[in-house]
C-alpha cells in the first residue's frame, strides 16, 4: 500500500529542470482514506485498483451472503471527483441487477451518494469512503429501501408479489448476470 509520506515525497520530488508535482487535497485525503477502508472492508467486499497511482477509481465487489441476492457477484464502478470530499464519489452498477435501488442502466440510489438529501442522511465533507463501501453493502441487507426506489418496476413487483416470486425474479438474474459463485466464494 502507498503510505502517505511516501506519496507525498513522490510528488514534490523535482526532475531535472520540472518544477515538484503538486498533490491534490483529493489525493492526500484518498492516500489516508483507502488504507483505513480496506482495514475496514465488510466481509462479503473486495476492493481492486487497477492503478495503484489512480487511487480515485475503483472497482468494488460485493458477494452477498444472504438475503435475495445470496450467491452474486455484484461489481460497481467508484469514482472519487477531484472535488471530493465536497461532492461524493460517483458509483456505477456494472452488473445488471434487478433491485429497487439500483437501475437498468446501472445508477445507485443511496442517500449518501446524494449532494443533497431529504431523509438528512446525505453525503457531508465528514463522510468517508468507508462509509460508502458499507452503504453499497447494507443495499443487499438492511438499506434495502421499497419505499424510495430508482427502479420503480422492481419495488411494484415486490409489493404485488411479495417474496416468493420476487425472490424468483432476482435469482434468474443472479444465475444469468451476477456470475454465480460457488458456496466457498472462490474466485
């Protein structure tokens, strides 16, 4: 893991004839963020950068172990915006899902990636990327919310059939888009 100082060090280093590279504030507060968030990572969450020097962006995996989507690899997109931690981070389903809070076309809805919220629960510059990572998390758990959907066809669906058949619902599309992973979680 990149450590602060030496992040720091890397970037006021001069070449010959450059003028020291300047760290964002985005930047030194990731450094610090994503050490902190992958001590802390819920059981069922992997994250992966594929740059270790872009720590902005992200892939987060989440393989629920109960609930509806008990058995999927879920995959969403991070992206933290140079105006972090002002603006939230930007997070994308990569997986198509069939799940109120989550869109065909891949939008999360989850108060604290909102600037503003109505229920208070909105993003504010002392949130953390931890705090995203387990909001992400508890939407296959307990924030599951029906009565605020994104997906307004999955939320009807549940309330006209209740569990049985939605539950049905979401495991054909676990089965054909979450990549079904065996009982062990091996990859």
């Amino acid at each position: 893991m990149i450590t602060l100082s030496k992040k720091l060090k890397q970037g006021t280093q001069k070449s010959q004839g450059e003028e020291p590279k300047r760290i964002s504030i985005r930047d030194k507060l990731l450094i610090k963020e994503v050490q902190e968030m992958e001590e802390n990572l819920p059981k069922t969450c992997k994250a992966q950068f594929e740059n270790p020097n872009k720590l902005h962006l992200f892939t987060l995996t989440i393989l629920p172990d109960e609930g509806f989507w008990s058995g999927g690899k879920f995959k969403f997109t991070i992206e933290v915006p140079d105006d972090y931690n002002i603006v939230p981070p930007k997070v994308v389903s990569n997986t198509r899902i069939w799940h109120p809070n989550i869109g065909e076309n891949g939008e999360v809805c989850l108060s604290l990636l909102r600037q503003s919220s109505y229920d208070s629960m909105g993003w504010a510059p002392t949130r953390k990327l931890k705090d995203v990572i387990w909001g992400l998390n508890s939407l296959f758990s307990d924030l599951l919310n029906f009565d605020d959907p994104l997906n307004v066809e999955a939320a009807e669906h549940y309330e006209r059939d209740k569990c049985y058949p939605f539950s049905m619902q979401i495991q054909y599309g676990v089965k054909n888009y979450a990549t079904f992973y065996l009982a062990v979680h091996c990859d």
